[in-house]
C-alpha cells in the first residue's frame, strides 16, 4: 500500500467529526490508516504528536484538573474523545465508573502491543512491565514481587528511608538558600530508596532520573515515550544479565536465585522497570506537589510537624486525593461488546480512567472536591495508586516514603518558604505524571 503523504496526514490531524464533505474525508481517513494499522504499514511508535482530543485528561491549572474535565463529568462518567483516524478512545471521568473499570479483570486487556509494528524484545517499541501484561503471565510475575511490598517486609526499610531522607537534608542544607527540592530532595530520595530495594548501582542514578521523566512527558508523541521506555529497558537488561552472573543482595538478585532460567532477562527487565519507574516519578512529584500544597496554610503544615500518626495518615491521604500525580490509569482494550455506566463499548475499543477526575468526583469526594482538606473522610479509598489486580505494587512504599520526608522537611527547616509565587513554577504541560520542573524554596 502507498504511504500517506504528510500533508494528508495533517489535514486529518487538524479536521473534527461533522457534517458534510470533512466528515467523510475524515471517514475514509480513518477506514485506510486502519487498514494500514491491521497490514502493519503504520506503527503508532512513529507518532510524534498527542492528538488534540487526548490532551484533556493531562491538563492542568496549577495542581487543579482544568475545568472543562469536571464539566464533562457533570454531563456523565464516560465520554468518547475526539481523535482523528476514527480511534475509538473513550474517557471515564466519573468515580464509581472509573472503579469499576479498573476491577473488571475479564472484560478488559491491557496489552498495548497490538498497537505497534514490532514490540517484542530489543525492538524499539518494547513493551513490558505488570502494567500492560495481562493473566497468567501478570500473575505469575507479580508474585515474584508483590512479598516485597507488604506492610510487614516494608518495616525493615523504615530505618534506612530514614537514613536516606536525614542525608538528603543534610545536602539541601548544605546548599543553601534558596534552593531546588525538587532536584535535591524529591528526586533523590525516592531513586535511592528503589534502587536500594532493587540493589541497583548508584552510578545509574542520574540517568534512571532522567528517563523516569522523559518517558511520561507527552510533547513528543508516541516515539519520545517509547525512545525514554526502550533505553531504559536497555540498562535495566544489562544489569540483569550481570547479575544472572553475580546476583547481588537486592531484589533482582534474589528473584535470580530463587527463579533461575524459570525468568528470561526480558520478563526480569521488564518487571524492574515498572517497579523504577513507579517507585521514582510517581513519588518524587508528590513530594514537591504535597510541599507546594503544604505551604498554602501553616495549620497544615503544623499537622506535619506536630500532629499525631493518624492525623499525618489522613494528611497524606487527603493529598494522594488531591494531586492525583499519575493522572491517567494504563490503557484497557475491550475483549467484547460491553456496557460501562450506560455507554456502548465495542470490542477493541480504548478505555481510559482519568484518576485525577475520579478522585475529583463530588459524588465520591463530598463537598468542594477541589479543596485540599486534611479532616476529609470521602467513603472509600481514593484512586490515586489505581485499583484492582494493576493497583500500584508499591503503594504502601510511597505512603511510607511520604510520611517520612514531610515531617522530617518541615521540622528542620520550620521557615520553609516558596522562593517564587505558585503560579510563577515550572509546571509540567503534558504529562501522563504531572508535577514540576523545579520547586525553589528559601530556607
């Protein structure tokens, strides 16, 4: 089949569903790019841009979801996107609407690799990791890792958090006034936290930083994601194979030991990376997001600094609620017709659960969802670490990891202060994590 010319192709990017000679030039469009998708002659790796229509759920104002997604909400829980080529992409907002998707574990799939030409091992579009694996093979590699993340065998890494988070003070104050939390505190001590569960090397620190941040930034499409996903799948490969040689104490070395050949360097590659990835991004932005919030209101950064367990437990709750970082849940492909909250969805429709609209969801959330309030007490648990069998492994990590660094920040620096006014910080625009670039604080 002759390729698209590219002006074609941004002719479609730019036309919308109607009535008339667009509308069915929009139509054949879609009917031969997906003709070119089922012959393998277009591979969604390639894509350099984020449609228009699937910006809405990444978009913020500040810490707050912009307006236009509560205001889909309110008109219902799920609504197809506007995406050209005719991809049916439809976008949960509603929270009882987005739980039940995310616990539906036989309606849904989550493998995205149908949507590339070559996704296997090596290639540049390799996928892996819990989050887009389906049963058995999710079931069987989340066994190998989900002990390690238990409350119970959590506990012994509180002492060595604590070390971590005691160090990385140290340098922030070494530094001076003003300085960056976001690169000196919020990015180190989740990294040195997972790597040392993980048993990684310090030297890999720096990059694993920065891929965990390209990979989920947007601007470029498709291929940038993918570029940031397969080098850091490279590294992580040749760890693995280092240590099937010399397993060393952390986690992938005992995963080594006890599954020898019963685990290929992919699969192992693969699990670690989601586990890098999750246990770094998501938990660095909460940690400069949660400081930003905390410093609106000195009563709530008194709660941090003097409040009881259960006040700080609430405290971090409230803000998992409202920041919401991760803000968009793993892709889910329908395996059959079905119908979710009332909405048609045909088999091989896309489904998406917006996590950051969900947890803003007055029917859930009570009252003026978009305030941060620490006494909140919503009935149920928010989705801000997902739900169901791809709920975030290291949920309780990050809870710990969290609960650790705000009282330890706020009590040795008690003047903590934003150097330059909210509005004024280097938000990230397109992220599937949000958070910012930067957070300079006076001290």
């Amino acid at each position: 089949m002759p390729a698209i010319p590219d002006s074609l192709r941004r002719l479609a990017r730019r036309l919308r569903p109607r009535r008339g000679p667009r509308a069915l030039l929009q139509s054949l469009l879609g009917r031969l790019v997906q003709r070119r998708i089922r012959k393998g002659g277009l591979d969604l790796s390639e894509l350099t841009f984020l449609p228009e229509g699937a910006r809405l759920p990444l978009l913020r104002n500040g810490t707050d979801p912009v307006p236009e997604l509560a205001e889909q909400r309110a008109r219902g829980p799920i609504h197809r996107l506007d995406l050209p080529f005719g991809f049916a992409v439809h976008l949960v907002t509603g929270y009882e609407a987005a739980r039940t998707l995310l616990a539906d574990r036989d309606s849904y799939s989550n493998d995205i690799r149908h949507l590339f030409n070559d996704a296997g091992p090596g290639s540049d579009a390799d996928i892996g990791g819990l989050g887009v694996t389906d049963p058995p093979l999710h079931t069987r590699l989340r066994k190998l890792i989900g002990p390690e993340f238990t409350m119970r065998r959590l506990e012994r890494l509180q002492p060595i958090i604590e070390a971590i988070v005691a160090t990385r003070l140290d340098e922030f104050e070494a530094a001076g006034s003003p300085a960056d939390l976001a690169a000196l505190i919020s990015a180190r001590v989740p990294m040195d936290a997972i790597c040392g569960l993980l048993g990684l090397d310090d030297a890999d620190h720096d990059a694993f930083i920065e891929l965990g941040t390209q990979r989920f930034d947007a601007t470029g499409g498709i291929a940038a994601t993918l570029g940031a996903v397969s080098e850091q799948k490279r590294m992580l490969l040749d760890v693995v194979a280092r240590q099937r040689v010399a397993p060393g104490e952390g986690l992938i070395g005992r995963i080594l030991v006890n599954e020898g050949d019963a685990i290929s360097d992919d699969e192992l590659a693969g699990l670690v990376d989601g586990i890098v990835t999750g246990g770094y991004e998501t938990t660095a932005s909460s940690i400069s997001l949660g400081t930003a919030v905390l410093l609106r209101d000195p009563a709530h950064a008194e709660i941090v600094r003097t409040g009881t367990p259960a006040e700080l437990d609430r405290l971090v709750e409230e803000l998992l609620r409202y920041l919401s970082v991760v803000q968009v849940a793993f892709p889910r492909f329908a395996k059959r017709d079905l119908e979710l909250a009332g909405c048609p969805v045909q088999q091989g429709d896309i489904v998406a659960a917006s996590l950051s609209g969900a947890d803003r969801d007055p029917a859930w959330a009570g009252a003026e969802p978009d305030l941060f309030d620490p006494a909140r007490s919503p009935a149920g648990s928010h989705l801000a670490f997902g739900h169901g069998m791809h709920r975030c492994v290291g949920a309780e990590l990050a809870r710990m990891e969290l609960r650790i660094v705000f009282p330890a920040l706020f009590r040795r620096f008690p003047n903590l202060a934003l150097a330059v006014p909210e509005d004024e910080l280097s938000w990230r625009r397109l992220s599937f994590v949000y958070g910012v670039d930067a957070l300079p604080v006076s001290f």
